[in-house]
C-alpha cells in the first residue's frame, strides 16, 4: 500500500541515500553534505511516496525569499528529485508534484524554482525563464577587461564575511540569505561538488576596503573534466571583472565560465568583449498563484512606474490555471505558462495582441536571480 505525505526529520537520511544512489558518482561529495537546505530536515516541506515504510519517490522541497528590488518575495525550490529503480514508471512524481504544489500554496507562496525541465515539469506548467549571458574568459579574452590598478586579490579569510555579506546583500535582485544561511551554502559546495570541482573564494580590495568577491569552481585533487566556473559573485562590476582576469592568470586557468542575468548591466558592460552564448536560467520556474505574485511584487512595480501598474490589473479565472490580464482598455485570458512567459521573457510571444503596450513595457520582463549559483537545488 502506498501513501503519499511529507518525510520527517528522522527520515531525510534514507530519503539522502536514495538521492546519492540516483545521482552521485564516485568522487562527489554525499547528497546530504552538498545539500543540506533539503537533508538536514530543519525544514520538512519534502515529499515521499512510501511503499510500507520503505520510501520510494522522493522530492526536496526548500523554502526561502527573493529580493527583487523593493519587494520580498516568498519562493520555493524544487531538487534532488528521484524514485527507486524498481518503482519508477508508476506515476509516483506527478503524484509528489501536486503535493508541492498544494504545500506552495497553502504556505502562501507564489513562486517555484525547478532544478529541472523534463516534460513532467512543462506538462505542469513551468516554463524556461529569464535571460542569461554564458561568458568564456580565456587568458587572451580577458586582455580585453580592465586591469587592477590598485587593488590586490587574494583568498578570502573568515574576517572578510560580513564584508563579504555586505556586498551580497547590496545586490538589489537576488536570494536573500542571511550570514548562517550563506556560511552553510558555502560550506556546502554544492555546484562546485556536482562537477568535482574544488570551491574557492576570493576577494579585491583596495586600501584595505573589499570591493568585490568571487567564489569559484576549479580542479582540485579530486579528477574532474568540468570547466572552472563563476559560482557567485559580489559588489563593484569593474572590480569582479578585474579580478576574474587576473585570477585566470595566476591561478593558470585555461577558460572560466560565468553566466550573468540581464539585469546585470554594470557586469554586462564589463564583460561585453568577451565571447558569449545567450540562453536562459538554470531549470526552470512556475507561477503556482499568479494574483498572490502580481501583488507580491507591487512594491517594486511601485518603484519603477507607479502609474504603469495602476493601468495593469491580474485576475483569477475560477477553477481554471489561467489569468485575465487588463492593460488599459484592452483584457486578455492566458494560461498560467503564457502569463509566466510574458513576465519573465523578453522574447515572449504571449499576448500578441499587448506588445504595443507601454505600460507594460514599462515594468517587464520581471528579473530573478540566477538560480545556478549558491542557492542551486
């Protein structure tokens, strides 16, 4: 008999185990170091489907806020989501998605990071989101990019975090995290361990003042074919960039890869002469109740044109996974996907009919923070 339900505290060590059997490879660090927002059990949002006692299907459920702008707003993300060899097939996922979704919304969330796109995903409503820049720093690339004048880098030191801190949390689109919060994820490691990297920290100061922060992905003892990436990264864009260039050098570094969001302008500019690739976020991303959000986000709808969103109203359409979006005079009905589209793509084609809008041209595309980072799931 199988039954569906929340999986204690007591019980996230098999829920780890069936984790690390699904996806790790020898040479990675065990699921429950690398994520530890899903397998401590501090918080007990996961699913399971048990078969008796056994646990079967399993996914993590992480709650947590985003900062976008002046709004905070409250989300969820989704990993680490797998089923037991001999149970896969029997719709056991689809199940646990809909618990996910019913735990959202009754905790008054609105927003869901998925680590994923299989169809079982998009079938369900969650779409690609958000434009993303992929850079390739070489050693030759990074000529292009200002040098580091005064400032010198080195290894981060436990001194630096509140510093550190400082500078993450001046980032006005982003996870907002707390100094233990961020101490774990770092201590985590957890896309740097997906690809048997070795994480690192950095900083550049100047006069003794930090003004930017990196922490990196490289090669270490542990035999990797990953590439060196850009984990996370904080304060001024000139000072980051200047660093990256420098650290390629002396860290003798082949490539490094970073992907910045669209809304990182000042980053953009800096890093605008080296080769890139457009695509989008990692995973991707559901709108579990579009009003709940809409609303959410009015604060920072309010900073930016206060007089564009008094033209723009969202409505519920009663029992159906749509929205009824009125601009002006004009009104709308989208499915839940089409209106998540049109809020976070630029290149969206829902609401054809609204492109000319300046009203919403004015607040869209909404902006979220690169989910590949520390926060991954």
């Amino acid at each position: 008999m199988e039954s569906i339900r929340y999986v204690h505290q007591e019980e996230v060590v098999e829920a780890a185990k069936l984790a690390d059997i699904t996806f790790r490879k020898e040479g990675q660090r065990p699921m429950a170091e690398a994520f530890p927002l899903i397998f401590s059990g501090v918080y007990e949002g996961s699913v399971g489907v048990y078969a008796g006692e056994k646990l079967v299907s399993f996914m993590g459920l992480v709650p947590s806020q985003i900062k976008i702008g002046a709004a905070t707003v409250p989300c969820y993300s989704l990993g680490s989501v797998c089923t037991d060899v001999d149970h896969r097939g029997k719709g056991y996922a689809g199940q646990l998605l809909q618990k996910v979704f019913e735990h959202i919304e009754a905790s008054q969330g609105s927003l869901l990071f998925v680590s994923g796109d299989r169809s079982l995903y998009t079938r369900q409503g969650c779409v690609y989101f958000g434009a993303i820049q992929h850079f390739k720093l070489t050693p030759d690339a990074v000529k292009q990019l200002q040098s580091l004048g005064n400032r010198s880098v080195r290894e981060a030191e436990e001194r630096d975090r509140l510093e550190r801190q400082r500078l993450a949390d001046a980032s006005k689109v982003r996870f907002d995290r707390g100094l233990y919060e961020r101490a774990v994820l770092e201590e985590a490691s957890a896309q740097a361990s997906l690809a048997k990297l070795e994480q690192r920290i950095y900083v550049a100061e100047q006069e003794g003042m930090i003004e930017a922060y990196v922490i990196l992905g490289i090669k270490g003892e542990v035999e990797s074919e990953a590439t060196p990436v850009v984990i996370d990264w904080g304060g001024d864009a000139a000072a980051t960039a200047a660093m990256l260039g420098s650290l390629i050098t002396e860290l003798s570094l082949p490539e490094i890869r970073m992907a910045v969001p669209w809304h990182e302008t000042a980053m953009l500019e800096q890093l605008k002469k080296i080769p890139s690739t457009a695509g989008n976020n990692q995973g991707t991303v559901k709108l579990v109740n579009p009003v709940r959000f809409w609303d959410q986000l009015r604060p920072y709808f309010e900073s930016i044109d206060e007089g564009a969103l008094a033209h723009i109203d969202v409505l519920e359409v009663k029992g159906e996974d749509k929205v009824e979006l009125h601009v002006g005079g004009k009104h709308v009905i989208l499915s839940t996907a089409e209106f998540t589209s049109l809020l976070f793509n630029r290149d969206s084609d829902a609401a054809p009919e609204l492109n000319a809008s300046l009203w919403l041209k004015k607040l869209l595309p909404v902006p979220l923070p690169y989910t590949a980072g520390l926060n991954f799931i």
